[in-house]
C-alpha cells in the first residue's frame, strides 16, 4: 500500500505552499519512498480521514495515520531505516533538528507571515478565503491589511535575522553537512514558502542563503523548482 | 600520557572565563577523559609548545596538538569514541552543532562581548589588560568604554534573541535531547562567561532559559558552578 501524503493547497493543486507540508515532500522524495500526493484545501481538512487531523501535512501508511511534519520525518526514518537517504544521521541529529525548527518557527515564518499573509489569501479557493481571514484575523487581533502593511521596510531584519544561517553556510554547504538532511528542509519550507507565495526578489541577489536555496531547488530533479516562483 | 589542557585566565587562575575553553573543559569531562588542567593568560599564549597556537583552547594528547573548540570536541569524538558519553550521537549532531555554534556566535556572544568587555578587563593580569585593550579597541573601533556604555538599555534584545532556544526547550530539556550533548556546551559556554565575567543578574528570574543553565551547572558534580558567579 502506498503512502497517501496529504498537502496543503489553494485553488490550484499544482501550487503547494505550505513551509510544513514541503517539509515532508522533501522528505518522503528523499527516503526514496512511493507516495500517493492528495492536494487539501484549509476547509477540506476536517472531513478527511475520519476528522482525525486539525492541521496538515499528514500521511497515511497502512492503517498507520501522522501529522505534524517532525512527527513525520521522524516516524519516516523509524519505518523506513532502510530506504533512500538518512534523514537525521543519528539521534544527535533529531535532537538538533528540533533547535532548527524552533530556529525556523521563530525568526523565518513570523517575518514570512507578516509579509506574505495576503498574498497566501489570494491564492486561496473562495471558501478558504473566508476561513482564512477570520481565523487569521482573531489570531492576530488585526486586519490582514495592517499586518502587511509597510512589509518593504522590513527586509533589512529578515537579512539580520539569517545571520547564524549565513555563518553556518560559510562552513559547510548545508545544515546536514556535506549532503542536505530533514534540518535543511525545515528551513527550506520556509523559502519555499515566500518564494512561491510572494517570490524571493525581496533578497538582495548577492545574499549567500540564496546559493543555499538555489541547491535546495535543485535536489530530487528541480522538485521544488518545479513550482514556479510568484511574480513580484 | 593525560590530556594537556590550555585554559585561558585572568590574574586569578581559579575562575576561567573563556567560552571557548568552557565548551572543551565540559567535554572533556563528559567523555570522563584524564587531562591535566593548565591555566594561561593571553600573553602567554605564543610561548606554548613552541608557538603553534593563536587562541585557546587547545589541547596536546601524546604529540597531536589541537586548538579550535569544535574542532577538539570532534577530536575528542574520533579518538576515544569507546569512552564517556557521547558528545554528537551521531555525524548528524556534528554538522548540526556548526548552526548552534554559529548561532550562538552571532547572537549570544555579539551581545555579551558588549556588555562584558571591561568585567573582563578588569579580571586580567597587568600585562594582559594592555594587550587586551589594545586589540579589542583596534578590533571594535572604539574604546571599551563606549562599547559598554547604555549596556542596560540592551537587556530587551539578549531576551528576544533567546527566543529559539526558549522554544526547543518547550519540547526537550537539552539541545541534545533528554541528555546534553556538545552542542548545549556551545550555548552554556556563552552563558558561563557572561556569568563568571559580570553574572547574570540581568536575566529576569522568571526566564525559562535560566532553567537550563542550572541544569547545566549541576552536571558533572556542578563543576561549572564551582567557579562562583560575579557580583553584580
């Protein structure tokens, strides 16, 4: 039985964007694993399996049902200690990806969401949008409009706050070593986030973390190339 | 033949301060190695065996010669991987400690060199606080008292840049996992200097981080806590 990976999608299928779900994308293409990709929209989400799962990315293998992507990645390489690529490289490297992710969470996806949030809306099926703004509205306690609003401003601390990534970088070519691990697609669901979202053509040209991207894109075929990146 | 270690002082040999040194003194105790302790102020770091080191820390074992925590830590790893706890628990705890080492680099240390700079002037020997003036104000620019100046002020932004490492220990009590690994002695090694050179006064007691460091104080028979911390 095949993997069924659930991803999170707007209106068009082929246009994932969720920082979380490309996690496990990357991941399950780089355990080598056969999988069944089911895109969901946000409103779709409660009636899939059950109601079992709040949120996506999710997976199902066998009768075996995962979310959350760390769960994931890390239920990937118990299950499947024996296909494809290692994800962590040991329990030091499981241990670290949750530092990453902390990292990710706090520094990347706040400034991604406060730049992206209405171009992630636009993106949306006409019904989503509705769940989107409300949910997103009571979360933050303002309208989408004034999250966003003056976001040009901001990139100088979005390029502050790459600053132990760069350093990192100026060492090895990813956060795995010489060879990306599930700690480089943390980060890079967040790239790929804004990228496809919004575009990166808010990233000066000569910042070192777009090489690293650049690499990210290139890895499994141009998987996550194949996405197009937005237009400004 | 034990472990020659290199740790670098003020006038007072007894209350190390160097995160650096910090970070290799906690390893080599966690691999439950012999090492002979050998206290070195910074002027008399280029008579060392025959000149060959710049900084410390540094090691020698038998004739190998060492210097570079992270590059001693896996120095340590290869070569007595039979003994003590391990440090990394695998190559993907080693690539990953390079990101923790580059955040706390840019993040940690950055902010504490400023806050720090004339306690530990004043922790030097006569001849070290010449040289230490000196070259820090040709590095910096400026003298020593304007770096610190307003320091106060800068409390708000060491906070804000914990917040990645506030959020993983939501998750897990270590860097490491349910045990510590190097990696959390790159991090302790900044919160020890700042704690032995000027204390820790200024991290409200209510800090879920401060946790962490009494967790960190305690290993090891609390041989971190055995130097006392500053007095405000």
């Amino acid at each position: 039985m095949t993997i069924r990976f659930y991803d999170l999608v707007g209106s068009d299928p082929a246009r994932p964007f969720s920082p979380h779900c490309w996690k496990v994308h990357m991941a399950l293409t780089h355990k080598a694993l056969d999988f069944e990709r089911i895109p969901v929209c946000f409103t779709q989400i409660p009636a899939l399996e059950g109601g079992v799962f709040k949120t996506l990315p999710a997976i199902t293998n066998c009768k075996e049902t995962v979310s959350d992507s760390m769960a994931i990645a890390v239920y990937l390489k118990d299950k499947f200690s024996d296909r494809g690529s290692h994800l962590f490289h040991g329990e030091g490297g499981v241990a670290l990806s949750r530092f990453v992710e902390a990292w990710t969470n706090t520094q990347l996806h706040m400034w991604i969401r406060n730049w992206a949030l209405l171009d992630i809306l636009e993106m949306l099926s006409q019904k989503d949008q509705a769940y989107f703004r409300i949910s997103r509205e009571t979360r933050y306690g303002k309208p989408l409009e004034e999250i966003v609003a003056g976001r040009e401003t901001t990139v100088p601390e979005l390029l502050a706050k790459l600053e132990p990534f760069r350093a990192m970088l100026a060492s090895q070519p990813f956060l795995g070593g010489k060879e990306p691990a599930f700690a480089d697609y943390i980060v890079f669901g967040a790239f790929q986030w804004l990228r496809v979202c919004s575009g990166l053509h808010m990233i000066p040209a000569s910042e070192p973390v777009l090489d690293w991207v650049n690499r990210m894109l290139d890895l499994h075929d141009g998987l996550a190339r194949s996405v197009s990146e937005a237009s400004a």
